[in-house]
C-alpha cells in the first residue's frame, strides 16, 4: 500500500512539473488542463501555489 502512495505522489508530482513548465512556456490554460487531463482549478491551483498567478 505504501508503494503505491509514493508511485501516486511521483506521479502528481510529475504532472504539477509539466504544468509549471508550460505556463512558463506560454501554453493557455485551458490547454495544460487538456493535456495533463486535469481540471482547469487544479491547474490554476498549482500556478497560484508556485505564485505564477
């Protein structure tokens, strides 16, 4: 059970990196919610949460 919790954590972790990295590239939005297949609030909650919005 352990293991998956950190394969899980990698994982969030892994796409809240790809959505920093787009926003900082210019990618909308809209369409980083598109790709990483989460929701528009999740997204604008890691940018907020790195201070990038």
């Amino acid at each position: 059970m352990r293991r998956k919790k950190g394969i899980e954590k990698g994982i969030e972790k892994g796409l809240n990196q790809v959505v920093l990295t787009a926003f900082k590239q210019g990618v909308d939005i809209s369409l980083i919610a598109n790709i990483t297949n989460l929701n528009i609030e999740k997204v604008k909650s890691i940018l907020a949460k790195e201070g990038l919005i």
